[in-house]
C-alpha cells in the first residue's frame, strides 16, 4: 500500500520535534544540575555539614550529567543517521 507523500515529511518533522523537546529537557537538567549544586555546596558550607553530604551532592550532579551527555549523543547519532539516509 503507498503511503501519502506528505508522511515522510511529516514524521520527519515529528522526529525533529521530539528532538528539540528532549534538547530542552537536557538544557533544563543541566542547568538546574548546576544551581542546585552550587546551592548545597554553598548552603553545606554555611550549616557546617560534614563532607558526606558535599560528596553526596556531587554524585546526584555527576549522575545528572551523565544522563544528560547520554542523551544528548543519542540525540546526535540519530540525526547523524538520518541525514545519512538511514534512518
């Protein structure tokens, strides 16, 4: 069965879409990331806390990041593939 010639576009334009807002929430993650640590950096510092809690805080940071760099590549490589006819 042929499909409409306006499918491919449009699906290509839903992919880009859906690119755009997953670069937005990665966008969003890393500069919430940053706040939050600079602030509970900050904040440990004034209350005193023992440095647990400091590491604690660098490892929610370290795990964000990673998540956003994966996503990120993931997004890279799908463009990378459709630009290339593969996808």
């Amino acid at each position: 069965m042929a499909r409409p010639a306006g499918h491919a576009a449009s699906q290509a334009d839903r992919a880009a879409a859906a690119d755009a807002r997953q670069m937005r929430l990665v966008a969003v993650v890393i500069a919430a990331t940053m706040a939050l640590w600079l602030g509970v950096q900050w904040l440990g510092g004034q209350q005193g806390w023992p440095a647990k809690y400091a590491f604690l805080a660098d490892l929610a940071a370290i795990g964000a990041l990673i998540w956003s760099l994966l996503v990120t590549f993931r997004i890279w490589r799908r463009r990378k593939a459709s630009s290339q006819g593969q996808g």
